[in-house]
C-alpha cells in the first residue's frame, strides 16, 4: 500500500515538474543481475568549468541518499552500495554487481553553492528507473529424499524468484501435474498430494522457468506402507510323493521383508507332518517335498516389512491319490428294528468311483439281502436292523487311480434306538412369570442324550434342564412363547417330539405376513395376528408418506383402529402414486405388543375412462342395506359375533337372521330372532372335528325390517386351530337353532330307552325260554317200558340241540328207555299206553313199575299177567343196577357223570 502511494506521488511530481513548468524526460535503464548499468544525469553544463556543486543520488524508499559528492571530498555512500557505485561522465552513476534488489526509482540531484535563487534550486534533478533482469532462481525447495507413510497426505513447496517473475511446474516420470488428476494439486508452484499411495511413489521434479532461463529441482518420494505382492501363488496339481513349489515375490519400503506361509490359516511350521518337508527361500517361494494326501488344502503367502496390514495371497495344492479308507471302526452300532447305515469313510482324489464289501471274510451279494442297497458314497444302507445284519464288514474303495487296499475290519452291533418314555403334550398353556415344567425321558442302548430347542428364534438365560431331562421355564417369560423341541439322541438314532408354549397374561405379540395391495386412492392392509397373550387383542394400522415434509423433523403417522377380531382394513383417501410406509399394531388389556414389519406400497390413480353413471334405484330395490363390519372372535364360551348396523334403515329396524356354515357345506339358519338392537352376539358349543385338519366356521348376518330383508353382510371366519374339544363329526350341533337341538336330544334319549327295554325284554323272553325247555324236555320223556333180558339196546346218540339240556348220569335207566320204544309190547298197545302213561310222567313223573300198570291196566289185554312180569322185570333190573353201582366208586357219592353238560 505504501508502495503504491510513494508511485502516485512521484508520477504527479514527474508529470508536473519542478516548478510545474516543465517535463522532465524519464529514462529507463535495464541491466542483467551481476552485471553493470550506468544512469545518466546530464545536469551539470557540458563545457567550461562548472560552478561549485553538490552531486546527489537518491533511490526512491530510501531516506537518506545512496551517494552524495561535493567537491573533492570523498563521497558518502549507502552500506548496501559501497564498493559497486562511481560517478561518470559528469553527474552519472554507473553500478556495478547488479542486484535484483537493486531494481527500483532513482533520482539525480545537483546542487550550485554560488547560485541563491530558490527558483533555480527547485527546478534541479531527474528521475530514472532501474529494471534488473535475472534467470530464475529457488528460494525454497522441498528435501530431496522425502519419506511419506502410505494412504497420508503430502505437500511439496517450490519458492522461485527472478525478472521477470519465473512459472514453477511439477513433473513426475515426464509427466505435467496437477491437470485432470482429482489427487494431486498444484498451486503457486506447491504441489499437494490428498492421498499418497503405493503408485504415487517416485522423484518429482520443480521446474522455475521465464525469458532469462530455468531451474530444475528434484524430490524423491518414498511411501512407507505393507508391502505388495507382484508374483502371487498359482493352484497347483500333483501326484502324490511329488514335489511342489509354489511362488510368492513382494515389493515394499522399507525393502526389510519376511515370508510366512500357512495352510489353512496355520503356520506351515507350526504342523508336525509338514515341518520336516518344507522350506520358504529368499525370494519368498514355498517348497514342499513329497507331497501327501493330507497335504491338499489352500496355502497363503504375507509378506511383512514390520508395517501393518501386510497383504496375503493363496493358492489350493491339489493331490491325486487312489482312494483309501481313513478311519474304519472297529464297531459300527445299527438301530434294532429302524433304519441302519454301514459307512465305508473313504478319501479318493480323482473322486470314488465304487466301492466293494465283504460280510464274514465273504464278497457281499446284497441283492440275497432284501431292503438292503448302497449309497453314493460306498456305505451300506440296510432297512431294518436285525439279526441279518450281525457279522464283520470291510470295504474297498476305488478311483481312476485304483485303490490303497481294504479297510480294517468293523463288527456290526445291534442296538436299542431311542425310544421315549414320557412325551410333551401338545400344548401347554400357563402365565407368565410363574414356572412351567416340561416332562420328556427317553431309553435306548446306548443311553439316549436329550436336548432341548426353541424352534426358530433362541431363548438365552431362561431355558434349564433338571436331571430327569424336564424343560423348565422359570421365570415363563414372554420370549418363551412358542414351539420347542425335545430330541434323544444315540450312537444309532436320533428322535424328536415337540410342543407349542402359550405365555398368557402378556402383551401381544407382533402380527406377520403384513401385505398391502394398492387400490384407486386406498390401499387393502392385511396381516396374520400373532398370539394375543391369553386377552381379547385390537390392532391398528399406522401410515405415513415415505417422504417426509420439508417443514418437519420426524414423519406424521397416521393410525386407524380395526374392528374387533379383523385381519384386514381398507385405508381410504390416500395419495395416488405416493409411496406410503405401513405397520400393524396389536394392543390388549395388558399394553401394545411391537409394531410390525414397516411395508411399502403405493396407491393406484383413479382409472382415466369415465365410470357408468349408477341406475336409479327401483321399486325392486330394497332400502335396506346389510349389517356392516362383522368379526368373529373365539373365545372360552363360543364364538364372539360383533357388527355394527346398517347404515340405511326404512323406518325401524326387526332384527338379523344368523347363518353359518362349516368349510364348504350350505348355509344354515342358525338364529331367526336376534334383536335388531344387538350388535353382539355369542355363539356357544364351537366344535373340531376329530379329524387332524381343523375346521373352518364361517357366519354372516342378514338384516331384515317389515317386509325388506337386506343382503347377506360380510363374511367372518373363525378357526378350530389350538381346541382340544372332538365331538361328533356330523355337523354343527353346537351352532344347531334350540328347536332342532331340542329334537335331536330327544330322538338321543328315545333311544337310549329303546335300547333299555329291549335289554329288558331279552331277558324276559330268555327265562321264559329256560322254563319251556325244562317242561318240554319232561313231555318228550318216554314211558317206562322194559324190553325182555337178553336183547342188547342199541347205541344211544349223544348228540344234542343247543335248545335242551340232557343228562346221562344213569346209562341203565337211558338204555331200559330206548328198549321200551322197540318193547316187547305190541303196537296198538304201544299206541294206546304212550300216550296215557305220557301225561301221568308229566304230572307225577314215573316211579316204579306198579304205577304204570295201574294206569294201562284198562287198555292192555290180560293187565295182570303183564304187569306181574312187567313187574319182575323191573326187580330183577333194579337189583342188577343197584349191585353195579355198589361196584363202582364213582356210584358210591351223588356226583354228575361226566358227559353232563347244559347248552343254552
């Protein structure tokens, strides 16, 4: 600034003058820094002997003058001067060694002494300008070898000055910078590098240049960082006891490196059956020396150079080996009655192609062993373990490369699989935070281990087990709701049963499957309720735009309630093409459970074609429109039904006719007379069907008023999931109205006496059965009429009807009978005696000989000569038995023959 001012003064002074007469003329004067320039001043006279005078040489900044002369003193020159400035030519100055600080105003003074006018005095001196050129020349550089960690930023400050002023450029390999390059910038010759990485590695070099020449100066730059592999490892395939090399070469600064390697993430020197093999050289190359099967596997080189982050690079080594069996066991366990596999572990690298088995030292032929195959693995696979199975096996695995031999011997035992003792139930309802038990044992041989899991997301901290392997919740918590699993395992199975855990008493838990299908200006929301804690649950659905207003911090929701018991709601007066976020929130008496999944949809735009104009309503038309919104909720006592009513009435609305119906049967009229102020109603006796798949119940409900009867509303659905409740499958008889009920009751109870008097009735008929078989065995008894001595009776049959009891405990008297019939009587005798002493054998039964001839004494010829035989013969038969029995223990007690028996 001040500069700019000493300027505008000296231009007026110029321009105008000493006087304000006159311009002086400025000279300009130019010379090359080192150099010499003389400055003229031509104020002195050009001939004769000038007057006496004082000569002064003034530089424009200065206080004082840079080179005063009077007379034939010495002159007095300025310190930066001395030894470079002398007078010539009069008043001139000539300067020698030209700096470029030299470069500037200077003015000639000479003063007369013998002169007195201020006029003239004033009007004395002139003005020159000293211009110094100079080439190019560095006031500051950077240091020639510059070290810079990798990925930190860096600047490079070139400083040059000479006249004119020199340009500073940056050049690294040949190349300008700081054109086109978002990392590097150059400004005022520094250079400023954002992110210094491996590649900006390099010498830079700052170049001043202008009219008078140029200067160059050099900067190496070394990053500092991890080094980077240029020769990475390669895949490799051998055969095995081959050598392999895999190579490995890296670049770094500091060039300090060392190799390590690893197979599969350990150190090649920390594995014992690889230590005596390998070796790293100098070039960071791996050799591995006779190569196995276990040698296969991905070997990583990292490099290090003491910095972190050392880079890595792998490679796989595969091996080629015939196939051979690792680890064969000496016992191989098969579950008694299930499924059971022989493994056969093999190795093959080329892959297996099969494998062969021997049972006993014998080739095995599985197809003399039905159920029995082999897997694709070479193991055997038998269907159900039992005694076949019993022996010893081997295996013999093969490949393209053929085989390493057979396997050692395994001997095949059959154990006991797990079987459980005590299962879950099914379900388990209890509150929460109270504690809950869970049974679950199990047996097999050996002991079966058992396990307990939460199906799906886990329960940390809560879940125990006590020594009888029982689940224990304790405290029951809300997390715990859901299905858990109860698994007993073995060396030879594995089973699992599981139950479903309903926490009551908590708040509801979050809904799923929230789906959103877009309608004109509106969206459908659907969702699945998820457990509602034990309490009846509500949900509302939450929407908001997804962007936000410019003019607020957070997003406006929006929430509408559900009706009780729905699954579904329409949002109306929505934004067409916007999108919206949705979520679902179920709330019972105990709070809010979490809000759901967050669903983007966007509403569709109203169609572009015109909609029809609607009919006008008709005669027919009924002005009654149906009841609105109904939901059904299960509950303890049936089914909770809730509507609300119509919107359009005539006059007063009589009442709703309830159907329902049960998956896809007909509608049924369960109730004609629900009064038209109900809007809920609860439907009892909600049944499932013992068949596994639940049951679907769907109601719906017609309004009617005077002779107007609406359409049927919607439909609401309820399910049987989760009852434990199987009656009859016939239909609904819990929903049935009361008068059919009624009637199928009483048709039950009608019945049930039926069966009752016909039990009744059966016995009756049974004993009076019992007695005519005794009077009608009596009535077909003979009369007792003996055949002469020495005839044999034939055989009697023993053979019986089911219908009459015989007894044979006297064969004497049976055989005397059957001679009667063939008898020594005549046979109009026989005729007319049977028949007589049949009815007295009736009613008195027959006693002795003397009784039956008193009552045929009137009908047979000759009565007394016959019945005195009749009479002897009966003696004589009766001495005879009497003497056989007094023969025979058995005749000795009163006990029954055995061929007594009684048929009913």
């Amino acid at each position: 600034m001040v500069w700019c001012l000493g300027l505008a003064i000296l231009s007026l002074i110029i321009s105008q003058g000493a006087d304000g007469r006159g311009k002086p003329e400025v000279v300009s004067v130019v010379g090359r820094a080192g150099e010499s320039a003389v400055l003229g001043c031509d104020l002195l006279p050009p001939a004769g002997r000038p007057p006496l005078h004082v000569i002064e040489w003034l530089r424009f900044g200065f206080l004082l003058p840079i080179f005063i002369q009077f007379g034939l003193y010495s002159p007095r020159i300025d310190p930066d001067y001395v030894g470079r400035v002398r007078l010539q030519k009069g008043a001139s100055l000539q300067i020698e060694g030209l700096r470029v600080e030299d470069q500037g105003w200077y003015e000639c003074r000479v003063l007369f002494l013998d002169q007195h006018s201020p006029g003239d005095d004033s009007a004395n001196g002139s003005w020159v300008h000293l211009t110094v050129n100079s080439p190019p020349q560095f006031l500051e550089t950077p240091p020639q070898v510059l070290e810079v960690r990798e990925l930190e930023p860096v600047t490079l400050r070139c400083v040059a000055q000479g006249n004119p002023q020199p340009r500073v450029t940056w050049k690294l390999r040949g190349q300008d910078l700081g054109q086109g390059q978002s990392q590097v910038q150059v400004l005022n010759g520094t250079l400023r590098i954002r992110r210094v990485e491996r590649s900006s590695a390099g010498v830079y070099t700052c170049q001043a240049s202008s009219t008078e020449g140029s200067t160059t100066h050099a900067t190496q730059l070394l990053v500092l960082g991890p080094p980077v592999i240029v020769v990475p490892p390669k895949n490799s395939t051998v055969n095995a006891s081959q050598d392999v090399s895999l190579a490995c070469r890296a670049e770094a600064y500091p060039a300090n490196l060392t190799y390590s390697w690893f197979q599969d993430s350990t150190n090649v020197f920390h594995i014992s059956r690889l230590q005596p093999r390998v070796r790293i050289l100098v070039d960071g190359s791996l050799r591995l020396q006779a190569a196995q099967p276990d040698d296969a596997g991905r070997y990583t080189c990292v490099p290090s150079n003491g910095l972190p982050r050392s880079p890595s690079a792998s490679a796989y080594l595969t091996v080629l080996y015939p196939a051979q069996v690792t680890a064969m066991p000496p016992e191989t366990p098969l579950p008694v009655g299930m499924r059971g596999v022989i493994r056969c572990p093999v190795r093959a690298n080329p892959p297996l192609l099969f494998v062969s088995w021997t049972k006993d030292g014998q080739a095995l032929q599985l197809d003399k062993f039905p159920g029995w195959s082999q897997g694709p693995e070479g193991s055997l696979i038998i269907a159900l373990g039992n005694e076949d199975a019993l022996g010893e096996y081997s295996c013999t695995p093969y490949n393209s490369l053929g085989t390493a031999g057979p396997s050692p011997v395994t001997r095949v035992l059959l154990k006991a699989p797990p079987a459980f003792l005590e299962r879950p139930k099914e379900e388990y309802f209890q509150e929460v935070g109270r504690e809950l038990l869970i049974p679950c044992s199990a047996r097999g041989d050996p002991s079966p281990t058992i396990s307990w899991a939460k199906v799906g997301r886990g329960l940390q901290g809560q879940a125990q087990v006590d020594s009888n392997s029982s689940l224990i919740l304790r405290p029951l918590t809300k997390e715990a709701h859901g299905r858990w699993e109860c698994t007993a395992s073995n060396a030879v199975a594995r089973v699992a049963a599981s139950t479903n855990v309903y926490v009551l008493g908590t708040s509801p838990h979050v809904v799923t499957n929230v789906s959103v299908a877009p309608l004109p200006k509106g969206a459908n929301v659907s969702w699945e309720p998820g457990f509602d804690g034990g309490y009846l649950q509500r949900f509302s659905v939450w929407y908001t735009p997804l962007a936000k207003r410019p003019d607020r911090a957070h997003h406006d929701w929006v929430s509408l309630a559900v009706p009780v018991g729905a699954a579904f709601l329409l949002v109306p007066g929505l934004q067409p093409h916007t999108q919206y976020q949705f979520s679902v929130l179920a709330q019972n008496k105990l709070g809010s459970g979490p809000f759901s999944e967050i669903v983007l949809s966007a509403p569709e735009g109203l169609p572009t074609t015109p909609a029809a104009p609607s009919p006008p309503p008709t005669e027919m038309s009924p002005p009654l429109s149906p009841p609105r919104g109904l939901v059904a909720v299960r509950t303890p006592r049936g089914v909770l039904l809730h509507w609300d009513p119509p919107e359009l009435v005539p006059k007063r609305l009589d009442g709703y006719i309830l159907e329902g119906r049960q998956g896809s049967q007909g509608w049924e009229v369960l109730d004609r007379a629900v009064a038209g102020t109900e809007m809920q109603l609860v439907v009892p006796g909600l049944i499932k069907d013992p068949d596994p798949q639940d049951v679907l119940y769907e109601f719906r409900l017609v309004a009617f008023s005077g002779s107007y009867v609406s359409d049927p509303s919607n439909t609401a659905n309820v399910s049987t999931s989760g009852l434990e409740v199987y009656p009859s499958r016939t239909q609904l008889p819990g929903l049935l109205p009361q008068p059919v009920l009624a009637g199928v009751v009483g048709g039950v109870c009608f019945l049930g006496v039926a069966v009752l008097v016909s039990i009744l009735a059966a016995c009756l008929m049974n004993r009076r059965r019992a007695a005519r078989r005794r009077r009608k065995r009596l009535r077909q008894d003979p009369p007792l009429i003996f055949s002469p001595a020495g005839k044999s009776a034939p055989q009697r049959n023993t053979s019986v009807d089911e219908n009459y009891e015989w007894d044979s405990e006297f064969p004497g008297d049976m055989e005397l009978l059957e001679t009667l019939h063939l008898g020594l009587a005549g046979p109009r005798s026989r005729l007319e005696a049977e028949p007589e002493l049949g009815v007295r054998a009736f009613q008195k039964g027959v006693k002795t000989p003397e009784e039956g001839c008193l009552l045929s004494a009137a009908h047979a010829p000759g009565p007394e000569a016959r019945c005195a035989a009749l009479r002897e013969e009966f003696l004589a038969f009766r001495r005879r038995r009497d003497a056989a029995r007094s023969r025979l223990p058995a005749y000795r007690q009163p006990i029954f023959h055995p061929e007594q028996a009684t048929l009913l």
